[in-house]
C-alpha cells in the first residue's frame, strides 16, 4: 500500500506544558462548573424552626449536612469521551505493530505514546465518574473500540488502515505507523480546538492543553522520522 505523508500543519503549543492528567487524577472530585447540591450524612444534629404553632425539627443525617458535588457540562463530557475513544486507538495501533518496528527511534516513540496515553484514559475516565456521566467501555479495554462508529472522529485510522498495519513487515511498519499515527495525533488537535470554543471546566482545559503541547511536539518528531526512512 503507497504511503502518503501528510504534510506538516503549524500549530502554536500554547502555554507551557501542564500537569492536566495530575490535575484530573487528584482533583476529580472538583471542578469549576457550577455545583450541584446533593445530602450527605452528617454527625451532628441541625435545629431547624417549625411554621408558626408547629415544634421545631432536629434533622440528622442527610437532611443535616449538605455537600457539594461536582457538575460536568455537556461540552466537557463530551470532548472527554470522545478523546477517551481517540486514546484507545493510538494504544490499538502501537499493540498492532507490536514489537515489528524495524527503527528503534519509532519504537521508542511508539511506546511513549502507549505510557502517555493509558494515564490520561483513566484521569478522563475517573473525571467523568465523578461526574456520574457515562464511562466508554475503550477507558476498561482499548480493543472494544467500535471503530466503525467513530469513523468520523478526525484523525480515526480505518479497519483497512489497522489490518494494512498488522500485515507490514519490516521498515514498511515503521512508515505506516508514523504516517497513520501523524493523522491521528493532528485529529487530536483538531478536537482540542473545537473545544475550546466551549470549554468550561479548568481540569479538562489543562490536559486539553497538554495534549496540544505534547502532540504537537511527536508530530513534528514524527515527520523527521519519516522524512528520514522515506
């Protein structure tokens, strides 16, 4: 199968890397939208004033001591779990090559892609747990990716792509894994800009700001590397 380099897209990284996914693993149970107000148990009982005529109540428990749980905004929930999809399939693509490479400079970035990306799934995913929103099933497994219902995500490798990657041999893996990978860390970057446009928790815009920085940088590493082996 003919590779096909894309061509190198010029993005400003933005601030200085972030510490997003320790930002996300510690802070899960924050957040910056507005809070939701649930009960909780409490210990010590709360005099609350009867209507005129009625005795007053002493509430305990629940009813005694409110707590603030964190909300998630739609656009928040959204980007996250489809980023979480996103993820699952760079990890899919580096476990297709498997240990093929043929350059130890692609699989040295291969397997830094791999070490990134899993803590960012699970700092996503607890994100989202905190939030009670909807966990995909690729934060569990990447491999239960349905990569047919995220044909349209940017940057997305087709199954043809995948099974063209799992049939390489030699330095044919190398050049298909880097060119198929450039598509997808650029998608990345492409769903990062969209959601800015409604960003609205700080956490999830620090790590959208990490992966900005980070990926932009592979993707340039990336390109040097093909250029090279071309």
């Amino acid at each position: 199968m003919p590779i096909h380099r894309p061509s190198t897209r010029r993005r400003r990284a933005g601030a200085a890397l972030v510490a997003g996914v320790a930002a996300l693993l510690t802070g899960c149970s924050g957040g910056d939208a507005a809070p939701a107000v649930t009960a909780s148990a409490g210990s010590v009982p709360v005099l609350q004033p009867g209507s005129p005529g009625e005795p007053n109540t002493t509430l305990t428990g629940p009813a005694a001591t409110p707590v603030v749980s964190a909300s998630a905004s739609p656009e928040d929930t959204r980007f996250l779990q489809d980023m979480i999809a996103h993820h699952a399939q760079a990890i899919v693509m580096v476990d297709t090559a498997g240990n093929r490479f043929s350059d130890t400079q692609v699989a040295s970035l291969a397997s830094r892609i791999r070490d990134e990306q899993g803590p960012e799934i699970a700092a996503m995913a607890g994100w989202l747990e905190a939030r009670g929103q909807d966990v995909p099933p690729e934060a569990a497994n990447p491999r239960l990716a349905d990569h047919g219902a995220h044909a349209g995500m940017p940057g997305m490798a087709s199954e043809t792509q995948l099974a063209h990657l799992a049939q390489a041999r030699g330095s044919d893996v190398d050049r298909l894994f880097l060119a198929l990978m450039i598509a997808h860390h650029e998608g990345a970057l492409t769903m990062v800009d969209e959601h800015a446009k409604g960003a609205a928790d700080e956490r999830v815009e620090e790590l959208a700001a990490e992966i900005t920085a980070t990926q932009s940088k592979q993707i340039g590493q990336m390109n040097d590397m093909l250029e090279r082996l071309t």
